[in-house]
C-alpha cells in the first residue's frame, strides 16, 4: 500500500487530528499526567517536560502509577474526578486502563472510536473529557522509518489490548496481508480479528489460537503486550519458534532492548524497539495537551540520550 492510499489522519503526517477547541496554545502551566501500572522507569515526564522547555512552557507531567498507589483499574473514576480538581490539561494512558478508561469519557475522535482504545485523554476547556489514540500513527512512523522494506504478506501480532488494536490497525494500513492475533484470551483475539476485518477486509485478520503454527509461515512478528517490561520480564514467545528470517518489533520501551529483541538480534533477525512509537505518539500527544507541534527529531535526541543513562 502506497502512503498515498493511507487513511486520511496517516496522510497528514500520521498524526491524529487537533481537535478545534485545542488548536490555539493553552496558557500556562500545562499539567499532564500518566496513568498505568509499573511505570517508574517511563521516560515520558522527561521527555514531555523537556519538550515543553523548549517551547517555553511551564510544563509539568506527573506519574500515576496504581501499582505504587496500591490501586487497579476500578479506581480509575476517582483518578478521573482527582484530575479535574486539580486542573489538568490531560492525561496519557497505558496499560491496563486504555481500554477501561472509554466509558468516563465524554467523547473519542473517530480513530480512538474505531480502535477501541485510548491512550490520550484532553480535558477540554468546556468540561469534555475527549480520548484520542496516538499510538497507532506512532507505532505507523516508527515502522515507517526503520522497517517499511521487510516482506509482509503473514504477520503474527502478540497481544490484543489497547496497544494491539492500535498496532494491528497500523500493520493493516501498511499492507500486512494476513494478521495472526495471538493473545492469552482467546475471545479477545477473536474480537479484534473481527473489528479489524470488519474495516480492513474479510480475512486481513484471524486469530489462530496454535502460535507455532501461525509464527512458521510469517514474514514478521510484533509484540503489543507488556510481557518483557522491567516489571513483566520474560518472554512473549519462545525462543525456539524465532529464526533469522523473521524481522522482530517490540513497543516495550523499558528496557529499550528486551530479552525478546536481544536474542532476536543475536539470531540475525531485523528488529525494531520501542522507542521510536514511543517518541512519536509523545510528539502527537504533546500536540494535543497544547495546540503546539512538538520537534520530533528534537524528541529523539532527548530519547537518546535517556536511554544513554539507563
């Protein structure tokens, strides 16, 4: 598929579009934060607070992370409801919540609706609390950067939460021809398999429930769950089923090179970490806090030279 023929918001730079009402910069101080769970090690304050240094914010972006809280995703309307008292301008969102967080929302943009997952809440200046999903365009500009040559005809996709429906859409706009869903619930595989189906084509996406067999004929294997995270350590797939003919994608970000992509490399493979989707939907999510574009290559830099550190 030929950028030309890609959705409307991934011909715009494959960023989701600014909503009206956050076109115009936002008065300062601009205070965002992220929800999740096991997320100490985020690079995403540093990289979102330097961004908004340079563009000469007071710029404050605060961790949430229900694991230290002792909380899970039931306390979610709280969280919400402690936000808006305290002013914020928006929240990011990952896992477990990119999905739960949809019924207290006002209102989602028509790429968060059709995916089914939220990883950008903006509090709008009316009171709506409006979703947004930038994880798909920067899942979609990463792998257009470092792996839009690799073949693609059978591509296995490791998860099916909110981070999989956003990545599976983007594999699917890149022209993946068949999509293998495997997740640890077999029902929501199956679900996301049918969504995508529904706006790709019969059979772009199935959900196969015997993961050797689906990884034998792939040309490419993506891992949308957190399973190698500093807090989830381990591995998404066994190491006998990966062999050097198969590109490898990981949107974890901490560590930057999993265990998975590690033996990836070691075998030969192609691969692709984190960082790169990681940047990019900061940059489309910074955009959305505050009416400003976010340097991306500026971003990068940052990212770099964080990593560097750890």
């Amino acid at each position: 598929m030929q950028i030309a023929d890609m959705p409307i918001e991934w011909q715009r730079d494959g960023r989701a579009a600014v909503p009206t009402a956050t076109v115009l910069a936002r008065s300062n101080p601009t205070l965002v934060g992220l929800i999740g769970s096991g997320i100490q090690l985020s690079r995403m304050p540093a990289l979102h607070e330097r961004e908004g240094a340079e563009q000469g914010l007071t710029y404050i972006y605060r961790l949430v992370d229900l694991e230290v809280l002792g909380l899970d995703v039931e306390a979610l309307p709280q969280l919400i409801v402690a936000a808006r008292r305290l002013a914020f301008t928006g929240l990011n969102v990952t896992h477990p919540c990119k999905q739960a967080i949809i019924p207290l929302l006002d209102e989602l943009s028509p790429r968060a609706g059709a995916l089914g997952a939220v990883n950008t809440v903006v509090f709008e200046a009316d009171g709506r609390l409006v979703g947004h999903n930038t994880d798909w365009s920067g899942f979609a500009e990463s792998f257009r950067r470092e792996l839009a040559d690799v073949p693609r005809r059978r591509v296995v996709l490791l998860g099916a939460g909110g981070a999989g429906a956003a990545v599976g859409h983007a594999l699917l706009a890149f022209g993946v021809g068949e999509l293998s869903i495997i997740d640890t619930s077999t029902a929501r595989a199956s679900q996301l398999a049918a969504d995508l189906c529904g706006r790709f084509g019969e059979g772009r996406a199935i959900a196969p429930r015997d993961l050797a067999r689906a990884v034998d004929p792939a040309d490419g294997i993506v891992n949308a769950t957190p399973v190698g995270m500093a807090n989830h350590a381990g591995m998404p797939v066994p190491c006998e089923l990966l062999r050097p003919d198969l590109w490898v994608a990981d949107i974890v970000y901490f560590p930057l090179e999993t265990r998975l992509l590690r033996i990836a490399r070691e075998l030969g493979c192609r691969t692709m970490a984190g960082g790169g989707m990681a940047v990019f939907q900061a940059a489309d999510a910074f955009r959305l806090f505050t009416g400003l574009e976010a340097n991306a290559e500026r971003m990068i830099e940052h990212f770099e030279t964080l990593s560097a550190l750890r």
